[in-house]
C-alpha cells in the first residue's frame, strides 16, 4: 500500500497570502495524483488530478505540481472561502487508492 | 446537474447487516467505474470498495474482503454495498464517488452515517 505523508497539519494564513501544500508518496505514484478540498459539512471535491490539471470550474488560483513522490498544491490569493481541509491521493496502479491524512488550511 | 445520493445508513449491532445504495443523475452512469469512500474523525478518507462500469471487475480494501461485496444496476443508475459482518471499525460515513481504476473521484455524494454499536 502506497502511503501519503501531508504536511503541515495545519496552515494558518491571512487573505491575500499564498499557500503551499505537500504530499510525499512512499513509491513513485508517476502523476497518479489528486487533490480534493473538503469545507464543514461538505463531501470532498476535486481540485487537481494529473498532479497539475484543474479539474472543470476550479479558479487558476489553485495549482498542482510533482511528479513520481513529491507534489505540492499552491494555492494563491487565499480567500476566506479556500478555508478548508486538503486531501492528496494517489490512484496508480498499486491498490488500493491511498489519500494523505490532511492539510487544515485556516484563513484568519 | 450531476448528481450522488446514497442511502441505507443505521445503526446496527456488531455482527449485523446494511445494504448501502447510491442514487446517480446527471450523467450517463455506465460510462463510469464506481467506488465508495468512507471517512471519519481518526483515519479519514479511506477508499472501500470499486467496480468497473460493466460490473465486471471489483475490488476491497484488505479489512472488509469477504464481508463487504459491491455491485451496480445500470439500468436503475444504482450503486450499492452489501455489508455484512459488520464490526465498531465499519462505523463511518460512507461516500458513494464517481471514478476508480486510473482516474480521480470526480464526483462525491454527501454520505451515509452507519454506526455499528451495540
């Protein structure tokens, strides 16, 4: 089982700043790699799959880089709204598909 | 809109049984494989179970093989997951989602809370 690693647990940021998400793979995941956001009472939603594609509706603030272990999820411009928890997981083809633990991203 | 509903969440008693079903609308269902993700507050996201979008291939995580078994009606537009056996660490909220073998989940439903307690 291919494990995820986020980090940090826990960003907390003022609107107008940016922010950089990580997610290290224990295997090479090639580009096998999405990113959801997850807000209070909300089932989680695609951000980013491919590592750098946006997926429909996603604003160009939201960006995705790595490939094989490491990834990263830049968000820019940080709105009140992007306050959220975000997930990173991996759907290559080691099974099963594996998510990170979680980034809570605060907007003060 | 595209669209996921589940349903068949409970309480039930360790041991027991829950069919899970999911309701999809807004997109042509059979073009897509499946899977049901399940969360909660200690492990978090942890992908359960998927199926082909023929129904021909399924899989499960290695702790619910042999009491959980997935499977799909297309022409109801239906998912659903028979749970059986059920155990304390089954209780979470359970999302049916769009997508599966090599391809993100795309589509999320709000869940379905079973809670195994005696």
């Amino acid at each position: 089982e291919i494990v995820l690693t986020q980090s940090p647990g826990t960003l907390s940021l003022s609107p107008g700043e940016s922010a950089t998400l990580s997610c290290r793979a224990s295997q090479s995941v090639s580009s096998q790699l999405a990113w959801y956001d997850q807000r209070p009472g909300q089932p989680p939603r695609l951000l980013i799959y491919g590592a750098s594609r946006r997926a429909t509706g996603i604003p160009d603030r939201f960006s995705g880089s790595g490939s094989g272990t490491d990834f990263a999820l830049t968000i820019s411009r940080l709105e009140p709204e992007d306050s959220a928890i975000y997930y990173c997981q991996q759907y290559g083809t080691s099974r099963p598909l594996t998510f990170g633990g979680g980034t809570r991203v605060e907007i003060k | 809109e595209e669209q996921l509903v589940e349903s068949g969440g409970s309480v039930v008693r360790p041991g027991g049984s829950l069919r899970l079903s999911c309701a999809a609308s807004g997109f042509t269902f059979d073009d897509y494989g499946m899977s049901w993700v399940r969360q909660t507050p200690g492990k978090g996201l942890e992908w359960v179970s998927g199926i082909t979008k023929n129904g021909g291939t399924t899989d499960y995580i290695d702790s619910v093989k042999g009491r959980f078994s997935i499977s799909r009606d297309n022409a109801k537009n239906s998912l659903h997951l028979q749970m059986d056996y059920l155990r304390a660490e089954d209780t979470a909220l359970y999302h049916c989602t769009r997508g599966w073998l090599g391809g993100p989940l795309n589509l999320w439903g709000p869940g379905t809370l079973v809670t195994v307690s005696s």
